[in-house]
C-alpha cells in the first residue's frame, strides 16, 4: 500500500551496528546502511513469516506451508534448516544463535523495536492514539504521521505477495496502516489543518470507494478548506455508488453530515461523535487497554459488515474478551444508528442466565414493542421482527453454552452480535471466530507499567517481568497485581514476584478489593463436567514444566490415545487447555493449560477427588520464559 503524503516520507533506523528489518515495502535488511542480501525466494519467505511474528514462536509446520504450500519435498526439514542458518548469519557473529532460537513452539526470531519498522509502526500508533484520548490532538497527528512515514513507495512485500500466506500477512498490514491514516487525518482535521489531508484523502478513496470513514473525513477537510460543492458531490457519488453496487442508503450518520456540510454548521472530524448512536447501553471502555490490535482490527472489521455477522471472542478466563468485545462497540458507534447494547448472559452468581430472562432485558432495554410475552416463541418472534427493521450491534459478554443465545441471534437485517465466551460455542453455525490466547509479555508490560507507573516498572525490570511471567501474561492477573502494588506502595517489585512464583500461594496474592482471580477461575471451574475436571487437574500436573504432548497425556491420564485426544480437545472446547494455531497434527501439538488455571485446579484436587491417586500441590516449579528484554530502554 503506497501511502499519499504532504510530508517527504521518512525512515527509521537502529543503533550502529544493528540489523534493521523493513516489511513495509519489500523485505529488506541493512546494516550501517549497507542492503544485506537476503538470498533466494524461499529463503526470504522463511524471513518475512518470522519478522511477521516478531519474538512469537512460528510452528515448523508454518514455515513449511509457506514454503512449500503444495505439498513439502522429503528434504523439507533440511532444506528448512539452511534458511534457518542463513537467517542467523545476518547479525553479527555469536548473536544469530541467540536471536532465532528453536524451542518446543517453533522458531522464534527476537528482535528490538529499533530493529523492525512494524515494531516502530506498532509504538508509535499506539501513542499517537493515547495523545488522543488525552485530548492532545497536535501530538496525536504528528506520532501517527511519523508512524505512516514509515510506509514504503510500494505495497508491503509485494515481492513475495504471490505466497498465499505472506500475502494474507501483508493484508492484515495494510488494514492496520488505512486505520491509522484516518485517525491521523481526523486529528488534523479536528486541528484546522484539514488542508494537509485533501489530497491523501481523496486518492485513498478512489482505491478503497466503499470505506465509509475515509469518504467522511475527505468531505470535512473539503468542507473546512471552503469547497462545499465538492464535499457534497462526494456524498451524492457514494449515495448513488452505494444504491448501483448494494442497493443500500449511506448511514444515518454519513447523512447527518452530508446535512451539516449543506447547512454551512461545523461538521466533526469523524462521521459521528463516539457514543452518539441512540440507545447505547454499554459498560465503560477501559482506561488501561493495551495490545491486541491484529484482534480487535479483526472485530471491528467483521462486525462491521454492511449485511451484519455474528462474531464469537473466545479464550480462557482472564484473557480479556469482554474488554476487546466492549472497546470494539465503542469503537464501532457510527455504524450502528439504531444502538449498540450489553447484555451479560450469567447471574452474578456466575450460573447461566436463560434465553427468557436475556429476551426481556433486551426488549426492555431496546424499545421492543409487546416485550415480556409468556409465550416464548412469541416473544423471540417479535424480537426477530423488531431486530431485522434495524442496524444494531449486540454484544453478549460470558456465555456459557448456545441454547440461550441461539434464539437471540438475527435471522435477517443488517444487525450484527459479539459473543464472549470461554468455550467455542462450537454448536453456532455460520459464525466468524477469533481466539485470544494470553498476550506476548511486552502488551502484558505495558499494562503493568500503566497500572503502576512507568518509573516504578523501570527502577526494577527483571521483577516486573518476573510479575508478568507468573502471571502467565494473562490481563485479568496482570490488572489485579498491578492494583494490588498500586496500594502496595512500599512493597519491592521484587518481593511481589516472589510471592506470585510460589506456587501454593499464588493465587492468595491476586486478590484486588472484591476482584479475584481465584473466584474467576472458579466460575469456569463450575462449567467442567466431573470428567473434564479430573482430565484437567491430571494435566495441570503435567504441563507444569511447560506444556505436554498427547503421548504424554496419554500416560497420564491413563486411558487409549484415542480416548486422551477427546479428552483433550474437550478441555479445548472449554478453553481450559490451548493449542498452537494452524494445521498441525495431533501427534505433534504441544498443549498448554494456563499456568493460573492449573494452580487452581490442583488446588481443588482435594475436594472434587483428584480422580484416584494423590494430586502434586503444585506444579514442578518451573514454567516456560518467552522472549523478552529485562531492559525496556
């Protein structure tokens, strides 16, 4: 994606003497200036799938599909390996070995934000958007200008586009970078700068016609430079655009614009304030989310969709579903003009909420006429009625199975439903589905540092990162330690970490006021079958130094492989055990439990049996370390 720019476009590169990696072009790599080569195609294919997933392992089975995406030759591993050495010799001599590293995940290729573009792409986004939220718009445009800087003349990896699994890659890159520049040409907008912006403006819309935020900002920074009758024309081409291509009117939203712009009033920088959609109902977005942009752009992309999709964000307790699905709905409010509306699908109690009682709340909340029938297929009659007239986005949070929700779900219009859950919900057909595994430690950081204070975190990074790992990276646990040393003032980083990596004790320290992850854990607890409970402690025992394999489960569980392998993708379904993601053979798959749920579930052992012999009271004591500088400078 070539990006228009008033500004000369610029680079970034690293410290002398460093290795700086370019995706957002084609893939290069130089050295104190110096282009270094990066050998023939298959070789920079295994490069640019590593640098795509920077400090992440990458299974083998990856690497070999994109490699060679019909079928591998016998002399695949080999042949991999070559390019694994050649990768390694691109940094200085005795430092490949410990940049691109091999463990039980794949390959996984360490590299610094000073050292990637995407990883300097990824920090400066993410403050120019913060600069936002404070207000701060001069600083928000000029850090999200300095990110599209960074953009190349030509689309990213367009030489190596031809690979269906880069080309996806490269895809996802240019979604994240069209994102950014309409938030940078809002800001410059909303500043009065809307001059800088017309032109980029106007050749983005010629390639992408049917995005609707781009169109809106090219009519404001025409509006505001004085060319009304151009504005307007622009409005009317997408109006008829939209009616010949979709037989669909623009939204509610982009009218009320188009009317401003008419009337001469003062038109926003986006095509309608945040929040500004009636009938919202949603809980507050949160102040200290961090990360998961790949996730939410995905969200946001599905949800979005002019004829409505039902979206299930599913992950273990704690991974931060509700908070993604919550920021997407905030996000999303300028295209749903009927509402955007929360409904939790449990008690407080935790126990499941039924479709009767969900039904009401929702005819309450939304206006349904006739809401509150006694008889139930009437009632979610009249609510299919209601919800195909209108454009409205529903976000279910913690659902626990599909029959209460089935029936919640829109059988026509252009409405659209985010579930949360921890199980797949795999009985719902026709859904699109993201998965949230815990995040990489550097997002988990950052949420710490937000909690506790930047100064704190950095007077002793090796314990903030020691904090994080037994953690497990997971957000809720993150959150509830980084409130808990909030109020800990004097408490060493270092104390704390100590706590947390004493195993029986673990779960004693994340208690935050009447937040605990133990009493999560236990909601989740409380939806295993009896069976899945025992699997699931015998394998908590097991995956303690790091993650087990079926063989491995199926010694320990002592039963056939055939019976271990659905006893393991059961706990899957559930969201209590985690698998790589892509095609991999069962056989070869490294399973994990999350290291909290684990600890919870051998310390349940005692009361719900164990399931025959005695149960270990903790794990073995070590757990897996990823990729992370102790220095964050």
């Amino acid at each position: 994606m070539s990006l228009p720019s008033p500004l000369s476009t610029g680079t970034f590169t690293g410290a002398p003497g460093t290795v700086y990696f370019s995706l957002l072009g084609p893939l290069s790599a130089e050295s104190g200036g110096v282009q270094l080569p990066l050998g023939p195609r298959k070789q920079r294919l295994v490069l640019a799938t590593l640098l795509t997933r920077p400090n992440s392992p990458v299974p083998v089975e990856v690497l070999t599909d994109v490699v060679w995406p019909e079928g591998p030759p016998r002399t695949a591993r080999k042949n991999l390996q070559v390019y694994i050495s050649a990768a390694r010799a691109l940094f200085a001599p005795g430092d490949g070995g410990d940049r691109l590293v091999h463990g039980c995940g794949g390959y996984r290729l360490r590299v610094e934000e000073g050292e990637l573009d995407t990883l300097r792409f990824r920090t400066l986004t993410r403050a120019g958007r913060a600069a936002g939220e404070r207000g701060d718009l001069r600083t928000a445009a000029r850090l999200l200008r300095e990110a599209l800087d960074l953009w190349g003349e030509r689309p990213p990896l367009h030489d190596l586009r031809d690979s269906a699994g880069v080309a996806e890659e490269a895809e996802r890159l240019e979604s994240r970078c069209l994102t950014v520049y309409e938030d940078w040409a809002e800001a410059e907008i909303e500043t009065g700068r809307a001059g800088v912006t017309v032109d980029g403006l106007r050749d983005l819309v010629e390639r992408h016609p049917f995005r609707e935020r781009l169109r809106a900002a090219w009519m404001n920074s025409l509006h505001q430079t004085g060319r009304q009758a151009e504005a307007l024309a622009v409005y009317d081409d997408y109006r008829q655009l939209l009616a010949r291509e979709l037989g669909l009117e623009p939204s509610p939203a982009m009218a009320a614009l188009y009317k401003a712009v008419l009337g001469r009033r003062p038109a926003s920088g986006s095509v309608a304030p945040r929040g500004a959609a009636s009938g919202a109902s949603l809980p507050a977005d949160s102040r200290y989310f961090t990360g998961r942009e790949d996730e939410l752009a995905r969200v946001l992309e599905v949800s979005a969709a002019p004829e409505g999709a039902t979206l299930i964000v599913s992950g273990p307790a704690g991974v931060g579903k509700s908070a993604v699905a919550v920021r997407a709905a905030h996000l999303l409010a300028d295209r749903f003009p009927d509402g955007r509306v929360h409904v939790r699908a449990r008690r407080d109690d935790g126990t499941a909420r039924t479709a009767a009682d969900m039904l009401d709340e929702l005819g309450r909340v939304c206006g349904v006429p006739g809401r509150g029938r006694p008889d139930a297929a009437e009632a979610e009659n009249a609510w299919q009625d209601w919800l195909s007239e209108r454009r409205l986005l529903i976000v279910l949070d913690d659902v626990a199975d599909e029959g209460p929700v089935r029936g919640l779900l829109p059988r026509s219009g252009r409405s659209s439903v985010l579930l949360t859950a921890r199980g797949q919900l795999a009985g719902l057909a026709g859904v699109h589905r993201v998965a949230l595994d815990a995040p990489e430690e550097d997002e988990a950081m950052e949420l710490l540092e937000r909690l506790i204070g930047p100064g704190r975190a950095l007077s002793d990074p090796a314990s903030a990162l020691r904090i994080v790992r037994a953690c497990g990276a997971l957000p809720l646990a993150v959150a509830v330690s980084g409130m808990r040393l909030t109020v800990l003032r004097h408490l060493p980083l270092s104390e704390y970490a100590e706590r947390l990596e004493d195993a029986p004790c673990a779960l004693d320290e994340l208690v935050a006021g009447d937040v605990s992850v133990r009493a999560r854990l236990a909601a989740g607890w409380r939806d295993l079958s009896p069976e899945d409970r025992r699997a699931l402690t015998r394998l908590s025992v097991l995956a303690g130094d790091g993650g087990f394999t079926l063989e491995r489960a199926t010694d320990v569980l002592g039963c056939p492989r055939r019976a271990a392998l659905r006893s393991v993708e059961s706990l899957i379904g559930t969201g209590a055990v985690t698998s790589p993601p892509g095609e991999v053979t069962a056989h070869a798959v490294r399973y994990e439990v999350p290291r909290l749920l684990g600890l919870y579930a051998v310390e349940r052992a005692p009361a719900d049996g164990g399931g025959g012999e005695a149960i270990p009271r903790a794990f073995p004591g070590s757990f897996p370390e990823r990729a992370l500088p102790l220095s964050r400078g």
